[in-house]
C-alpha cells in the first residue's frame, strides 16, 4: 500500500512518529540521569519541556491561521471572535474561583491532547478503505490508549505530577472498577494487534505511520501515567510526544507545502534558514508569555520587585495570559476539519 506520509518517511518518522519511543528509552535507560537532571537543573528541565515545547507547540497554531492570509480571510470572524471569547469565559471561570478556573482548563487540555492523537490517527489512515468496523475499531484503540491511563489517575492513589496544579480532577477511588478497566484495555488492545496482524496476511498491507502512532500514543500515556509516578517522566512523556510532532506537523505541512505562491512570511519559512527561523519565533514567543507569567502569577522561575502588586489584578491577568493556550485548545478543532467531497 501507499504509506500516506505527511512530507515523506524520514522526517515524519525523527519528528512526529519517534518522539514518544526516543523519550521512553531515555526514561528506561537514563535513571540516573534523570534523578540528576529532577534533583539540580529543574530550572533547566522548566524552561526546556515546558517553555520550549509546551507553550511554544501553541503558538505553531499561527501559522496555520492568524499569519496565513487566505487561511485568515477564509475563518476571519472565528479566528477575532474565539480569543474574546476564551477571555471572557476565563473572566467568568476566575471569577467563581481560582481553582474552578484551572480545573476546567485541565479537562479542556486533556480532551485536547487526546483528540490530537485521534487527529494524527485519522490524517495517517487517510489512503485506507474505510468500513465501519474498522473505523470504529481505530476511534476504540487510540480513546482506549489515551482514556485508561486517565480514568487510571482519577481512581488510582494519589499521582506525584499535575496538569496544572493540585486536586485539579475529580477522584474516585475505586479498585474493583478499575480492575475492570484494565481488562478491557488489554483486551481492546490485545484485538486491535490481533485485527492488524490478520490484515497483514491476508493482504499483506500495513499502515506504518498510522500503527507507529497508535503504539507511541499507547506507550508513552501509560508508562507516563500509569507505570511511573514521577514528575518529570510525566512531563518529558506528555509534552514531548504532544508538542514536537505538532510542531512538526505545522512546518511540514502547513509551511513546507505552502502551494499559495505568495510571497510573505510562510514564503521566507520553507527555506534551510526557515525552519530555525521558525523554531526562533516559537522559542521567543513562548518565554515571552511564561516571563509575564512569572513575574505577574507564579513567582517561581523570575520575580520582580514589588511583584506583588500584579496580585490584585489576577482577575483580568490570568484570563487574558491563558487566552493564546485556550483558544490553541478551541480552535485545533476547527482548523483541521477538511470538506468532505460531494
């Protein structure tokens, strides 16, 4: 079969499929290491996985709308309204409460990044024949993959890493439930390697980016929920496996296979010096707002004289600072829908 490659197998395979399984091997192979980097560069691993990935992958959204002019002119009154609307919403949020505030950004985030994951399953079953059974047997595996391991942190003992902060989910402490759980989701996923080796033989076809991703999204949510309980695994597993191939998805196939013909900013990018170009305004992007962050909310990393006084004013600065994350959560869902043919 055709493989259906986003730009072609070598660098779909180093920047959207390899992420999960190169951080797993650092996490197996690496301990030591890693209690090194947890106990004496936290700052380091901060700035790294978080500002550099996390909060950069964000703004790569730009370059699919905001900064693509016919992209722009086509979703024009969604893409003004939906940031207004994400502050007012935040306002509202923060208003009943700090913590009503994040704990509903948590859940929108974890949709999020699992219909990330169903996104990239469904671009790289693009070329196969659909039927029915085999769509709904894609959904199960990849909601299973991404679903167990979190009903596993809202019923399990208490987990050592958060999304955002403390107590952000609802618990339910359950083991005979969860027990159940876990059978399912070795059974679902027992099927889905059975289905794909029977198909092999019969038609000796395999879907290597579309399976790749099935198995990377499946081991890096459990080993990096469910497996370990630990801090930075958690984050080196989720952010990493989240935000480079998204990254990498924008370049490749938003930038590099830019056919508009006009000349402008995505122009200059699809050139050698672009691609650092645009991993440049990503980087400076996000320290920006996760310096702003710092010195007016957190306190953590960077502080200020008489930063104290932002405290007053949370209100309105937590929701306008989250309106680039809530509208990146909001608007993924719209930008990757493409028109089904008549």
């Amino acid at each position: 079969m055709k493989q259906p490659w986003i730009d072609k197998a070598k660098t779909d395979s180093l920047f959207i499929l390899s992420p999960p399984f190169v951080i797993l091997a650092i996490v197996f192979f690496c301990q030591g290491w890693l209690h090194t980097l947890e106990a004496h560069y936290s700052f380091y691993t901060w700035l790294f996985f978080v500002v550099f990935i996390d909060v950069a992958h964000v703004y790569a959204t730009l370059f699919k709308t905001y900064l693509v002019p016919k992209a722009f002119q086509e979703r024009k009154k969604l893409l003004i309204a939906l940031p207004v609307i994400c502050f007012f919403i935040g306002v509202i949020l923060f208003m009943l409460g700090s913590k009503v505030f994040w704990v509903t950004l948590a859940y929108v985030a974890v949709f999020h990044f699992i219909r990330q994951q169903y996104g990239f399953m469904r671009l790289y079953s693009r070329y196969e024949t659909k039927t029915r059974l085999g769509v709904f047997l894609d959904n199960l595996t990849i909601y299973t993959a991404t679903g167990y391991p979190m009903l596993y942190w809202f019923m399990s003992p208490q987990r050592n890493f958060t999304w955002f902060m403390k107590d952000e989910f609802f618990t339910y402490k359950n083991d005979a439930l969860l027990d159940v759980a876990r059978y399912l989701y070795f059974i679902i996923l027992g099927i889905y390697v059975l289905r794909i080796g029977l198909t092999y033989f019969k038609t000796m076809q395999f879907n290597i980016p579309k399976n790749l991703i099935i198995t990377g999204t499946a081991l890096s949510w459990y080993f990096g929920i469910v497996y370990f309980n630990n801090d930075l695994v958690f984050t080196m597993l989720n952010i990493v496996s989240h935000g480079i191939p998204y990254m990498a998805l924008i370049y490749l196939k938003e930038i590099k296979q830019d056919k508009s013909g006009s000349i402008g900013l995505i122009h200059y990018l699809n050139t050698y010096k672009g691609v650092f170009v645009y991993a440049a305004i990503l980087i400076v992007l996000a320290f920006s707002e996760e310096y702003l962050w710092e010195i007016m909310v957190w306190n953590e990393q960077f502080t200020l004289t008489g930063s104290g006084a932002f405290e007053n004013w949370h209100f309105l600065l937590v929701p306008i600072l989250v309106v680039p994350q809530f509208t990146h959560y909001l608007l993924d869902g719209f930008i990757w829908k493409t028109k089904k043919a008549p």
